[in-house]
C-alpha cells in the first residue's frame, strides 16, 4: 500500500482548502492508499478512514511557514515512514528524504498583469511579497521531481518560467456533493436576490481582489446603463466591498469608490460572503455568470456556473478557453465595452443562452476529483518507478 505523505501547511483559505476537503475523500476511499496530512489547527481538515490529519500549529507569515517546512517536515515525513510526498501549497522541499510531487497552483507569481496592477494602486508592499514568494516558487519547481498544474494554459506559463517540465492534471468537481441538499439561503440573502421581472441578473462569484478584476465588470454596468434599450441589470457579489470583510491585504475600497462614481450604487448587491455549501442557490438564481479575471490556473467558480446551468461570459484567457471551450463567450480582459455589449446581446438572445446552457452542464462532465486523485497516484507510482520521465516527455508532447 502507498503511503503518501500531503503538505497542507499552505492550506489556510480559499483554493487550497477546496483542494484538500474535495481531494480528501477519494483519497480515503481507495484500499490501496493510505495518506497522512499535515495542516494548520485551523483547516476545519478531519481524518476518515486512512487519511490520518496531523494538526501543526505554525507561526504566521510565509517565511516562517516555509522555514519550518524546511527544517521541521523532513523529519515528519522520514517518521512516518512515507513513500511520496505532495506538496500541495506552492513551495516545495528543498531536499525531500522521498519523491515529491509538487502543486503549483497560484499564477500570480507569473503574472506581470498583477505586478503592473500592484504598482499601479502603490501596493510596494504587497509586490515585494509577491515577488519574494515568486522566487521561493520558482525554485521549488526545480527542487521537486515532479509538478503539477491544474491547467495545460498554467503549465505552458510555468515551463516557459522555469525551463523545467511541468504535468496539467485538471482539477475537478463533484456534481453530487455540490447540489446535494443543503441549508437554503438566509432570508437577508434571499431578498437581496430577488428582482423585478425583466431585470437581467449577474452572478460574480469570489472574495474581493485584484486579480479577479472587478472594476472591468462595473465599468461595462455602467456602460450598459448609458445604450437606448439596453436591458435592465443587477450585478450580485458574493463579498462586501468593505476592508474588514476582506480576507489577505486587499484593499476593496477603490472599488466601492468606483460604485458611488459610477452611479451604480442601486445596481451592484454585495451579498456577503456565501457558504460553498449554499453557493448553488445563488448560481441558479442569476441568468449569466462573468468573470473578468486577469490571471488563473483553473477558474472553479467556472465550472460551478456550468454546472449550475448559467451561460457564462469569460475574459479571454488561455485557461478560461480552455475550462468552459465553446460553452462560454470571451471578452479582451480590460475592455468594459466589449463585455457590456456582450451582456446586451446575451440579455435579448433566449435561444443563444439556452446553447450556451446545455454546452456549459456538458462542458462541466469533463471535470473530476476521482479522476484527478487517480492521475495523481498514477504520476506517483511512476515516480516510485522511475519512469516520471516518460510521462513528462508524454505531456510536454501533447501540450
């Protein structure tokens, strides 16, 4: 039995506790794996079966949490006696006592979008940090024996940063876990959903951040308001554009700032942040869903909206293009313009939203956790048997 050994340090919100909750339980239904997980107390991570969790407390900051995996986890993983270790967080060991596969997962460090989008909003701060972690991430890539991106589109990125071979192995979805009955709305959440007859409605499903470049979205609102006959929109967020209700350093005040400006206040409902358990609701009660994002490795909430049966509009990015293909329609990334005539077109167009629909649950299929974790284990008991290479030249040739 393989015993695989996962970093979870790095998992403290958003995507890598995704990964880890979803990954988790395949994991634990598998005979022929054992896993041991090492995350922070504050994961919410259990252990099932034989997936054994070990909570590590650890010091905040990334430097800290990368000296301590350094020199404290090697000795974790020799007394475990584990045959593989992933690395799931980004940063790899330097000198892993078994094979390691590494998750790369976070395409900012490659992204000179949000370098010039940091400089831009006089973020010095948050850039050297950026700039800092791109380097421990650059290195890691090399450090590892293997490593994985979540896209073909963020492994081309990655090769051509490092030089090195880098394995797409899509993330995935699990239709029956996400629209299994759960806790509907709260009453607040409900009524702030609700609109009049006619009134096209707008999902933008993530916290607040730069990257997801929501300013582009309320500039094309804004736009929309100003066309003779445009349609009636309401724009709902699944955030509030305050700095308290923020997760990380970013400062969401800009872009309440460009609301009152823009004179959209009455057509933009912040939400509030919404459970991953609840966010079906919200999907299936708007008719689109956009995402104006300048940089991704994946992009889930695209194929939640997919799957939910919302026609999608998405900036156009290689990894967008190629998550949703011919389900969804693009837009160049910073161009209010084109996407607020797409929302008008969409808006009087029933027949091509209904195509869009049944391409985008169709589309949705294709992504699998089962399918992921299997890929994985397969990539490790090539790296047990020495033939990582071969897979490698195989995915570089069919990239």
């Amino acid at each position: 039995m393989m015993h695989i050994f996962i970093n979870g340090l790095g998992a403290s919100a958003g995507g890598g506790l995704t990964y880890l909750r979803n990954v988790l339980p395949h994991l634990a239904n598998r005979e022929d794996v054992r896993a041991t997980v090492v995350v922070n107390p504050e994961s919410g991570i259990d252990g099932n079966g034989n997936v054994n969790v070990i909570r590590m407390p650890t010091q905040a900051g990334t430097a800290r949490r990368f000296w301590f995996e350094q020199t404290e986890l090697p000795t974790m993983v020799r007394r475990c006696a584990a045959d593989i270790l992933v690395s799931a967080g980004n940063f790899a060991l330097r000198q892993s006592p078994v094979p390691q596969i590494l998750l790369s997962r976070n395409s900012l460090y490659t992204s000179p979008d949000f370098c010039r989008d940091l400089v831009s909003r006089r973020e010095l701060r948050m850039w050297l940090d950026t700039r800092i972690k791109a380097a421990f991430a650059k290195r890691s890539i090399h450090w590892a024996d293997c490593t994985v991106a979540p896209s073909q589109a963020f492994a081309g990125e990655l090769r051509r940063w490092t030089g090195k071979r880098v394995v797409a192995i899509h993330h995935g979805f699990d239709h029956d876990h996400f629209f299994q009955s759960r806790p509907s709305l709260s009453e607040d959440v409900r009524a702030k959903l609700s609109c009049p007859p006619g009134v096209l409605r707008i999902a933008l499903v993530s916290h607040y951040n730069y990257y997801r470049n929501i300013e582009t979205v309320l500039r094309a609102i804004a736009l929309i308001r100003t066309q003779s006959g445009a349609p009636a929109v309401r724009l709902f967020l699944t955030c509030e554009l305050k700095k308290e209700q923020t997760p990380g350093a970013y400062d969401p005040q800009s872009a309440a700032k460009l609301i009152d400006d823009l004179g959209i206040r009455d057509h933009v409902v912040e939400l509030g942040a919404v459970s991953y358990e609840q966010l079906h609701h919200v999907y299936q009660a708007c008719d689109l869903f956009v995402s104006a994002a300048y940089t991704e490795t994946f992009a889930h909430p695209l194929v939640e909206a997919m799957a939910s049966g919302v026609s999608v509009l998405a900036s156009d990015l290689l990894v967008h293009r190629e998550i949703c293909g011919e389900a969804a329609h693009y837009f160049s990334t910073f161009a209010p313009e084109q996407l607020a005539a797409q929302l008008s077109q969409l808006a009087a167009d029933q027949p091509v939203r209904q195509l869009m629909t049944m391409r985008g649950r169709e589309q949705s299929l294709r992504y699998s956790w089962k399918s992921h974790v299997n890929q994985i284990i397969s990539l490790a008991e090539e790296l047990l048997k020495g033939r990582v290479g071969e897979h490698l030249r195989n995915a570089a040739s069919a990239a």
